[in-house]
C-alpha cells in the first residue's frame, strides 16, 4: 500500500517539484501553498505522511504541525525550511515532527525519508494485526474454572482491567502467587490484554533463566562500550515495554541488587542502562509474579520490604491444581479436545477409569504437568479412548498410592499397597517424572522437587539417571 503525501510549501515551483518526483516512485502526493489550504486537506484526505515548510503565508508551520498531530497524531510529519537551527529542529521534535530538513531540498532525501515512513507504517500496522490476534488468544475467556478459588480470580482479575489508567496514566502493580504451573503467565497475558495496554507491547522475563550478571543488561539495556562484549547500544526491556505491560516471573528469585534497581525504576518511572549518562522515562505496567512464600522470604532477609510493598499493591492467588476439585476434568477435556485437533488424532473421551486418576493424583506440576501429560496420551495413545496407562504417571500401583487422598493442606495421605513399596524405587520414579515434566531441565526440575541443582545431579547418578538420547 502506497502512501499519500501532503506537501504545504509556499513555494510553487519546488512543491511541483517534489510532488512530481515522488509520483514517479508511486506516491500520490498533493500540494497546498498555504497554512489554511494545507489544514483543510490534512482534514479532508488524512495523508499519511505531510512536507512541511515552516515559513507559510495564514499558519506558521510550527503552529500548523500542532493542528496536524492534534488531528490526527499518527500522521508523520517532516519540516522544511531555508532558516534551519538546532533550536527549530528541537522544537519541531518536541512537537512531534517525524524529522527536520533544510533547503534547498535534496529529492533523493525526500523520497528517502518517504520510504522510511511507508515502512514504519507498514510494520505498526502487522504490530496491530498481531496484537488483535493476541488479545484474541490470550482473552479472559480462555482461563478455564468453574470452582469457587477460580470465580475469586475471574473476579479480581475483572477489577483489575477495569482499574486501569492506560498509557501516560498510573500504571498500578499486580503481584500474581501461587505454585509452579497454576497459570501465571496466562492470567498476567489476560489483563494485559483487557486493559487499555492492550494495544502496547507484552514483554515478558523469567528472572530465574537468565545468570544474574546478565539480568540486569537484559533488564536495563546498556550502552557501547559498557562492557567488553558491548559492541553496539541496546535497549532493554523496560524501554522496549514502553506503553505497555512488563511481566516479571519468578521475581522472588531476583538477586538483591537487582531488586533494589527495579524499585527504583517503578518508582521513579526512569531507567538508566550500563554505561549511560542519563535517565530515560518510561511508562509501563508491572506484573510480577512468584511461587515462592514472600511473607517468609521477607522475614528471612532475602527480599526487599520495600520493593515488596510496591509490587503488593494489586494481587491474585492461583490455587494448585488439587484444590480445584472437578476443574481437573474441565481441564483435561479442553487439553484433550485441543491436542486432538493440533495433531489430527480422533480421540473421542477419556474413560472412567481415566477420570478417576485424573481427579486423585496429586499434580505436583499444577496446569502445565495436566497439559502435557494429555498431550502425550493423545500422542501416543492409538485409541479412540485414553486409558490409564496413557497418561504416563509412572507405576500406576503407586502412584494410586500417593494419590489416595490429599487433604486441605496439600499433604498427601498414603495408602500402602499389601504388598508395600520399595522407596528408592519411588523416589527415584518421583525424580524421573520431575525431569520429564521440565523437559530435562535440571534447574527447574530441582526447583520443583524442591532439591539444590547439586543434590538433584547427586541422586541422578545415583539411581543411574541419564537424559535420553536425542534423534
């Protein structure tokens, strides 16, 4: 899609000048030779893009690029004058011109900077169509629940949208808790996506898979020359967050120093990157999220009172798995009415039996471990029925075992077979299923057991556990 261009230029001779050299590369492009003119065309045909001279018999073009933006802010608009100064061009930028040329006029520059506008048109409307289809996908809709812990989140999520301020408003704080698995990510995507943020970017970090001498880089962006490998500038994610949503996970694992440098940034709306002189305004929304006890964390020294209050200030608190009763099995038809459909299997149900495991075993991995253990029922299952030993829970005798019963605190209340259980054995199905369920991931498969990465490489080889072989 061609652009069409506006040139409001006193002097007739070089307005159909460049109206007819730009014509030649496809762009319609239409000359006024005055203020008023030039305004009442910007109104009627909306150009995309506008040549402005700053010196114009009725509107000065200062005055007419504030009328422009304030019809429409998404018209670009690039100055022209013979009495170019660092002063003009400032304001001019200020003011929210696209850039600033003097004459006499180069035309190659002019078709140049026509180019830049039609591709930075072209790449902010594939960001709007890609952002629809996200706020489509990641809607409130698709957070699944219908027991009583999961109406208290649809709630207070509601509650949050509708506390919005949107861009250049105060971006209030979520604090999203609850274990490994239960859907933080989703939640965090579904208020980014109904507030009025939604049309910024969601930039997302997982504090825990990024070494902490690189986090704060990643965080902040840095400057050339910041440090050895700083070959160029780069922005970081609070910059590239801008008008929109940053979503913090697992921030009670945020080394200290860090913590202290993201207060600074929520608080004072700046950031400063590695190497750089001066602060830079930013306008973001903050979701940070957490499974581990932040209450404990504070008494033991190991997270910022003060950072902990400002991220306190709107929360939600996902419940595991096993305390949403038959939301199991909502859940488990939705995955398998998903799976089914993405790989093209005709699996129509899950039997009886299935139900029954699926609404006693315990679900250490919450949503995710339910996800992916029906993805790989659907998988591998050749069935029009996904049976027990399709889900993959190891040793069903004793996983049925674990599972029995689980009482309101989460403690699992074991019912031994007759014929007992060895535990080693157990411990060592435990860790194996801990492994799968990260996709071998050692750090967060000693995270979820609860291990040092140390004890979890320890018990590994010592139960002669090896990752399998990749094809």
């Amino acid at each position: 899609m061609s652009l069409t261009i506006l040139v409001i230029e006193d002097e007739r001779m070089l307005a159909r000048s460049i109206q007819k050299f730009l014509a030649g590369y496809g762009y319609e492009t239409l000359i006024a030779e005055d203020g008023e003119v030039g305004l009442d065309l910007a109104r009627e045909i909306r150009p995309d893009l506008v040549f402005l001279d700053v010196r114009l018999p009725k509107i000065e073009g200062m005055e007419l690029l504030k009328k422009i933006k304030e019809l429409d802010p998404s018209i670009s608009v690039i100055m022209i004058t013979a009495y170019g100064s660092i002063e003009g061009a400032v304001e001019a930028m200020k003011l929210g011109a696209y850039d600033y040329i003097k004459k006499p006029v180069d035309l190659d520059e002019l078709r140049i900077l026509a180019d830049r506008v039609q591709e930075t048109s072209r790449l902010k409307q594939e960001l709007i169509y890609y952002r629809d289809r996200a706020s489509k996908r990641f809607g409130f809709k698709d957070i699944i629940g219908q027991c009583e812990e999961m109406q208290r989140v649809f709630k207070r999520v509601q509650q949050i949208t509708e506390l919005d301020a949107g861009k250049g408003g105060e971006a209030l704080t979520v604090l999203i808790t609850g274990e490994t698995g239960t859907g933080k990510e989703l939640v965090a995507k579904a208020i980014h996506y109904a507030s009025r943020r939604a049309q910024g970017p969601f930039i997302e970090i997982n504090c825990t898979a990024i070494p902490v001498n690189l986090l704060e880089a990643e965080l902040f962006g840095y400057e050339k020359g910041a440090f050895t490998d700083a070959k160029t500038s780069k922005m970081g994610l609070f910059e590239a967050a801008d008008q929109g949503t940053l979503f913090l996970d697992e921030i009670g694992d945020l080394d200290q120093n860090l913590q202290g440098k993201l207060l600074k940034a929520i608080e004072e709306k700046v950031v400063r990157r590695l190497g750089g002189l001066r602060d830079r305004h930013i306008d973001v929304r903050i979701i940070a999220a957490t499974h581990r006890d932040l209450d404990k964390a504070l008494k033991e020294g190991s997270f910022r009172r003060d950072l902990y209050y400002r991220l306190n200030v709107l929360t939600i608190d996902l419940p595991p798995l096993r305390k949403r009763g038959e939301d199991v099995l909502l859940l488990a038809e939705y995955f398998l009415k998903k799976f089914s459909a993405q790989y093209h299997r005709q699996v129509k149900k899950l039997t009886e039996r299935t139900r029954k495991v699926l609404l006693t075993y315990p679900w250490p991995g919450n949503v995710r471990e339910l996800s992916h253990v029906l993805e790989r029922a659907v998988l591998l299952g050749d069935e029009e029925e996904i049976q027990p030993e399709h889900l993959g829970l190891g040793s069903f005798s004793q996983v049925k075992a674990l599972a029995a019963q689980v009482n309101s605190e989460g403690e699992l209340i074991i019912n031994f077979p007759p014929e007992g259980i060895v535990l080693e054995h157990l411990e060592k199905q435990i860790i194996q299923q801990a492994l799968k369920h990260t996709n071998w991931n050692r750090a967060q498969a000693a995270k979820l057991l609860g291990l040092t990465r140390d004890t979890l490489r320890y018990r590994m080889e010592k139960f002669g556990i090896t990752p399998p072989e990749m094809p």
